[in-house]
C-alpha cells in the first residue's frame, strides 16, 4: 500500500519565489527612471574636467607690519576655509589648492551655483560685527532689515521706524518709512573716540544725515560724515572701493552687499572667529527660514556686551552689521542682551539664509586675498579623454559579451540582462544624485564605472559554474540551480565586500578626483548585489522551468554530454520471492 502523500519536500537550498524579486526590482527602476523626468534631471552633473569652469587665482595680502601671517599654517587654513565656502554652497568637485607660497587656486566647475561660490570665494577679508551709527538707504529702493522680539529672535521690518506694540514685539509703523536716522553728534563723536558703541540714550535720530557741527564734533567726525556723503553703492566695483582700506578699530563707511543702503559703522566689537557656528534652518512656527549663530566662550561675552549697549538705543542705533570685506551682509536690529546664541530672520530664501549661514559658519579667513585672474576652463581636453576611456570601456564590454556568448551560449542572455539591468540603475542614481548630494560625475569616476562591469561579470560567471558544476553531477537544471545557489551566493558576498571595502578605504584616505572612482566604485559593488540577488538569480530560476534549458539544448550552455555529465545513479530493483525452477508450479 502506497504512503499518503505528504507534500513535496523542497529541494536543496529552497525554492524561490521569483516573481517577487523581479516585480520588486522592477518597481525600484521605474521609480528611479520616474525620479529623474519628475526632476528635470536627466543626464549626470559633470565635474569640472567634462563640463568645463571657472579658475579663479587668489594672492595672500597682509597688512602692513604683519608679512609673516602668509605662512602655510595660514594659507592652508584659507584653503580649508575657501573649500568649505565654494561646497557649501552645493558646488561639487570644486577644487582649492595652494600654488607656491602666496596664490591659491579655486577651480569651481560650471553650474547653477558657480557664479554665486565665485563670488563668496572673493570675500577672503576678515569678518566683524560692527554697531551701526548711521543707515541710510540709497538710490535703490529699501530693502526689509531685521529687527529681532525680546527673546532675540529677528522678525523683518521696513528700512523705516519701528514703534514696540502691546507685547513688546519691535514691528513696523503705521507712518509711511522714511530714510534711515542719523545718531546724534554725540554717538559719533563717541565711537571716533574708539568707544565702539553709541552712547546710551542717544535721542531718536530725525535728520537723514549725521550733521557733527551741530553739537560741535571734531574734524575727524565731519571727514566721515563727508566719506559717508559722497559714498557710492551703486555698483559692485564701487562697493569694493568703498571697502578699501577699512580697520577694525575705527569707524568707518559701507555698502551693504546689494547697493540698496549706506552705514556709517564704529569700531568692530566681535571678530567672525568668535563665531562656533551658524546654520541655515526653518523656523517651525511660521515656517520662514533664518539663521541660527553660536558663539565660542569669548565671543558670548563679547555679543552680550555689544547687544545689552544696543538693546538700549533708538533705530537704527540698535543695529549691528555683519560685515565681510567690509560689506555688510546683514543688519538686523536687537531689543535685549543676547549671548550664547542668536537668531536672524527676515525675508529670508533658503538660498539668502544658507548663504548668510555660510559666510557666519566659515568666519574669517587669517589673511586677505586679491583676485589676481579668472579663466575660463573649457571640457575639450576632458571630453577627448572621456571620449577615448568610453572607446576602451565599449571594447571591453563588447569582448566580455563576446566571451558570455563563445562559453555559455544561451546563458550569456541572463548576463547581458543582468548587465543592462545594472547599467541603468546606475545610471539613474548618479544622475538624482548630483542634485541630491552635489555628485558631479568625473573622469575617474567614469573609469570606477568601467571597472565595476568585470565585477559584475564575476558574479555571473561564480554561479553559471556552480550550476554547471551540479549537473556535471548528474543532477537535472532545476534542482541543480537551487542547490547551486547557496555557494554561489557566499562567494559572491565575499568578493563584493572585499572591492566595497577596498573602495571604502579608497574614499576616506583620498581627496580630489580620486574619491569619483572611489564612490562609484562602491556604489556599483553594492548594485551588484542587488542585480544578482534580484534578478539573475530570479530569472535563471524561471528560465529553468523552459525546456530549451531544463532539457540541456546544445545552444544553451547546460548540455550534459558537453559538461561532461555523470550519468545518474540508480539502484537496481530487487525481487522478494525466491526463483521458480518450474512455472508449473508457480
């Protein structure tokens, strides 16, 4: 009598559920794909080698006296600093490097932000926070200043009077705004005296312009009142010059950075070196962004000085500028000591706030740059070297497939898939990442791209032989592809974690160009798991099921007699009754 039938029992190494894998990594590729129309993104972002740029050349000025502060602890902190800047600002692959004892080299590859890193690039000057003794705006129309609640968080105002309401929140007036006051004869006389404040209980400025002589200033007071008269914002070239020859320890005239307002500013009371930290972030509330700074021990109590002298005056005496290069760059107002920390907001966008953010977070550079030259780098050198390494990666590619195809003949179909499979995962994830995380794509990055098709090739040809080597058994396709699988797989792991290790190393110990091939050599190893574990394993297994595979077709690299097969191993049946000498009998 026959044993009930129990349920099959599984082969070796278990069936798989192929059908979800695949539905799976097909999900992941439509997404990816639809990730890149969706963000107008189609192509990787290049670096500068391909797309071309912008190199810009900085020489080291000190100031008189003071020639040994170009030494290389300096110059290499303004490249450490000028690096932060340009990448900071999303400016990939950008390149800063000392060239001989005095110059620095930026070499910012084109983009949408290049222009802006440029820019910040040039303020190599030193960062101060300056009291405002005099605002004004220019020709232009005002733009929103800041001026910050008792609890030192900045809301915008107009460049106007400010009048506190029922909470003791600083906002606009009714009254139509009106040029910025003056301080008195007395604040200015005071911050000429290197006192860096004005003085408490200044009275509310009424006149659009400091007039000394009414409360009888020195002469010094009406040559800055004069500097201030005359001073012109209107274009960049003149803000520069008007930023020409500042010191810190004395009052002094500026632009801020779009010409649409003049200063009078006193003496610097904190350094941007006190500056531990400053970033760009949305304020949860109303959703606005702005600016959050913090100081170092020193730089607390200085801000706290400065501001509890501040808290106490009248707009626009309860301003202080942040001014690089001696523009300022912002100048919100204060209602209270502030220390420790701060906040700024106003009519911030997310690329103003980072940008504010990055000129806080990076400080003062140790010594002052000037522009000496700025080429333009073209991608013809690139592109022929790319053009010629795509020549080797195409040949190489074609000679790898031509041997799939001479050696395992139908199997070479999976490894072509899988290849394919591979190359636009690849190709859209680069491409969502230049966006993303600023990855430009470089020459050595194309080279680890390259490299990445021999191990991806690898780990087809480990599990075609081990499935070659189950049959060579005596095993059938199906059972053999499963069986296969588990020893496949382990070597498979082993190699990738070794290139993805070595690639890991790469990238940490590097810098420059290097870390392109490094990342896109780890990021293809770990792609490489994901098509074999997704897909070709889940397609050989369903392939299995056809019979121009599952019977050992001569074209389709699994033929027994060509593998040289043993045959199966079958025990012969045994009879349970004895011989019978006569059938008569039987």
């Amino acid at each position: 009598m026959a044993a009930p039938n129990k349920g099959r029992r599984p082969a070796a190494g278990g069936q798989s559920k192929p059908g979800r894998a695949l539905a799976f990594i097909l999900i992941a590729m439509v997404a990816l794909t639809g990730g890149m129309f969706l963000s107008h993104t189609t192509t990787p972002r290049l670096g500068i080698d391909l797309a071309g740029g912008t190199s810009i050349t900085l020489k080291a000025k000190a100031e008189p006296g003071q020639e040994s502060a170009i030494n290389k602890k300096n110059m290499d902190t303004a490249v450490q600093i000028m690096n932060r800047r340009v990448n900071g600002l999303g400016v990939s692959e950008a390149e800063v490097q000392t060239q001989g004892s005095d110059n620095i080299i930026v070499n910012i590859p084109k983009g949408t932000n290049s222009e802006q890193a440029r820019q910040q690039v040039g303020q190599t000057a030193k960062l101060y926070f300056r009291p405002v003794l005099t605002a004004q705006p220019t020709a232009a129309p005002p733009t929103p200043s800041a001026s910050p609640s008792p609890s030192g968080k900045a809301t915008p105002t107009p460049s106007g009077k400010a009048s506190p309401n029922a909470s003791g929140k600083a906002t606009p007036s009714a009254g139509k705004p009106s040029s910025a006051g003056t301080p008195q004869g007395r604040a200015l006389t005071d911050a000429l005296k290197a006192s860096g404040t004005p003085t408490p209980g200044a009275s509310k400025p009424s006149t659009p312009a400091p007039n000394p002589s009414a409360s009888g200033d020195s002469a010094a007071a009406a040559k800055l009142q004069a500097q201030f008269a005359a001073l012109d914002c209107s274009t960049k070239e003149a803000r520069s010059k008007a930023a020409e020859g500042a010191k810190s320890s004395e009052p002094t005239v500026a632009c801020d950075k779009d010409g649409q307002e003049k200063y009078i500013l006193g003496p610097a009371e904190v350094d941007g070196t006190d500056v531990s930290k400053a970033q760009a972030v949305i304020n949860q509330q109303n959703g606005q962004w702005i600016v959050q700074m913090d100081f170092t021990g020193g730089g607390s109590k200085k801000f706290a000085a400065i501001t509890g002298k501040l808290s106490q005056q009248q707009y626009p005496n309860n301003r202080f500028a942040i001014a690089l290069d001696n523009q300022v760059v912002s100048a919100p107002t204060v209602s209270s000591t502030l220390s420790g920390s701060a906040e700024i907001s106003g009519n911030f966008t997310q690329a103003s706030a980072q940008d504010l953010a990055n000129v806080l977070s990076y400080g003062a550079l140790p010594l002052s740059f000037q522009e000496q030259g700025v080429t333009t780098v073209t991608a013809a050198l690139g592109a022929d070297q790319l053009h010629a390494g795509l020549i080797a990666g195409a040949i190489g590619l074609a000679l790898v497939i031509i041997y799939l195809v001479a050696y395992y003949r139908g199997l070479a179909t999976i490894a072509i898939l899988s290849l394919v499979v591979s190359a636009i995962l690849t190709y859209a994830i680069m491409t969502l990442l230049g966006p993303t995380i600023s990855f430009a794509l470089n020459l050595p990055a194309v080279c680890g791209a390259i490299v990445a098709i021999g191990i991806t090739a690898d780990s087809f040809i480990v599990y075609f032989e081990r499935i070659r080597d189950e049959i060579r058994e005596g095993r059938t396709l199906r059972p053999a592809v499963e069986r296969a699988w588990p020893r496949a797989r382990r070597t498979i792991l082993v190699s990738d974690f070794v290139s993805f290790l070595a690639a890991a190393v790469l990238f940490v110990v590097t810098v420059g160009k290097v870390q392109g091939f490094a990342f896109t050599l780890g990021l293809t190893t770990l792609l490489d798991v994901v098509v074999v574990f997704l897909f070709t394993k889940p397609v050989m297994t369903l392939l299995a099921r056809r019979p121009f595979f599952a019977n050992g077709h001569p074209w389709s690299g699994l033929d027994p007699k060509r593998l040289g097969a043993k045959p199966p191993l079958r025990r012969a049946r045994r009879t349970t009754s004895a011989p019978v000498d006569n059938p008569k009998e039987a």
